[in-house]
C-alpha cells in the first residue's frame, strides 16, 4: 500500500507527506460536509414541527395537575423558584439555590423535592424509574419536566450566580468539566473545551464559553437514537457513561454543578425546547 502511494506521489509529482496531507484534507472535508448534511437535517426537523416530545409535554401537564401519592395532591403549589405554581420562565432560570432545602437545585431534583413535600412520596418512591428504557415510554418526572422546560420555550437562559452555594455550584462544576478520571482519563474538556471538534458526523460544541448553548438551550429533547424524550440530567449521566465514569446517583451534586457550569457560560442565549437531537 505503501510502495503505491510512493509510485502515485511520484508520478503526481509530489512527495508523499505531501499526498498524504492532502488525503487527510479530503477526509476531513467529507467528513465536515456529512455534519453539515446532519445538521441540516435536524434543523429541517425541528423547522417542521411535530415533535414527538409534544405527547410528552401533554402528558406532563397533566401529571402537574393531577392529585397524587399518599397524600393525594398535586404538584400546582411546587415551587420551582419564581413562586409556588408559577411554571412559565422557570426553567430558564435554573439550577438555583432554595432555601427551603439549603442546595442548588435543577429541575429533576426540585421536582423530587415537590413530590416528597407535596405529594407525600418517600425519596425511593420518587427516584424510582425516573428515566425510561431505550425506546421505551417516559417516566412521570421525564413527562413532568418536559413540561416545565417548554414553558420556557423561546425565554433567554438566566441561572442566577447571587448566593455563595449558586458560585460555589459553577466552581465545582467548572473543576469537575476539566477533572480526568476513568480507565481512559477523559474529561469532559476532553471532548467540549474546543471549537470545530466533532466525533464521527457530530459536532462538538465548546462548553467553555457562550457557544455552550448550542447544546444546553436544546435539552429537554428528543434524540432519534432513543426513541423517547430525555432530559439534561440523562444527557449528563450517558456522557459520563461514555467516559467510563463510575455512574453517580441521579439528582448528585456532582451533576447539578457540572449543568449549572453549563447554564451559566449559556446566559443570554435563548431556549428552544424540545428539539430533535440524532
């Protein structure tokens, strides 16, 4: 193979660095042009409309209402920072500190924190199955939070930094972002702290700077390879999947810091939720 491309380079009058370089440049513009197609096709999807979220912000909505667990209740005094039962603009402005618990908050946990409080579930009642099997059907709190972040649908992202827990979460988080670990030493940096990356047709958008809210103000969604709605929290747990990390518990800390890092650095940029993802 070698001794070809040597003949080839020759004959082309070339040296074979030279061929080769060249051949790296075709891949990497073919590749760019499959992500480009990729991308096109997702904005054409999300363009037309009938998403098949839309039965899970339905179903959502009716499960905010909807009296519930031992004590019979609803989530329509849940509340998620701007007041109780006030949904609109809410999760444009989470994760945020609530006193009522004395921690940072994104919008599965303090809708876990609602259903203990309100509706009287114990926390393993409320953890339980909170996101669904590939392909299959969502789970109440995946249907109730793609309600509450379409409410914000179309609303600028503004997580608060005013108390010392809401900075103290954006530090953490931006630690653990470039923090290696795993048999493969990843980090999420790895992958996110540059601009113009991609794996195979995806584009890795940078999480460091604004170009964040390239990926955080289209979650909730619906990624294709799924089959079912997901939520930011699920995004987070499959990447860390991804980097072999040992599996943290649904609604850590550890996860909530590392969105709150990424909603911060995307303040100002505009929610479009839910959206197609592949």
């Amino acid at each position: 193979m070698r001794l070809r491309l040597k003949n080839f380079a020759a004959l082309a009058g070339m040296t074979l660095p030279a061929l080769m370089l060249i051949g790296a440049g075709m891949h990497y513009a073919q590749a760019a042009s499959v992500t480009q197609e990729g991308n096109a096709y997702l904005q054409l999807m999300n363009e037309m409309g009938g998403n098949p979220a839309d039965f899970n912000i339905d179903d959502g909505k009716k499960l905010w209402s909807e009296k519930r667990g031992p004590k019979n209740a609803s989530l329509e005094q849940c509340n998620l920072g701007l007041g109780p039962g006030v949904v609109k603009g809410a999760y444009a402005q989470l994760p945020r500190y609530f006193p009522d618990t004395g921690k940072v908050q994104d919008l599965e946990s303090r809708l876990v924190t609602c259903e203990e409080t309100l509706q009287g579930f114990t926390p393993k009642q409320a953890d339980a199955d909170h996101f669904a099997k590939e392909g299959g059907n969502a789970s109440p709190l995946e249907n109730i939070a793609m309600y509450v972040a379409h409410e914000s649908d179309g609303m600028k992202i503004a997580i608060p930094q005013n108390t010392e827990q809401e900075k103290l979460s954006y530090e953490n988080g931006k630690k653990l972002f470039f923090y290696r670990a795993g048999p493969f030493s990843f980090s999420c940096a790895a992958c996110h702290s540059e601009s113009g990356k991609r794996i195979k047709i995806s584009a890795l958008p940078n999480l460091t700077n604004s170009e964040a809210a390239v990926s955080y103000a289209t979650w909730p969604a619906y990624p294709n390879s799924q089959g079912v709605a997901r939520t930011l929290e699920w995004r987070m747990l499959a990447c860390m999947r991804q980097q072999r990390w040992p599996a943290p518990k649904f609604t850590s800390n550890a996860v909530i810091d590392l969105i709150t890092y990424m909603g911060v650095n995307s303040n100002g940029a505009t929610l479009h939720t839910p959206t197609f993802k592949r």
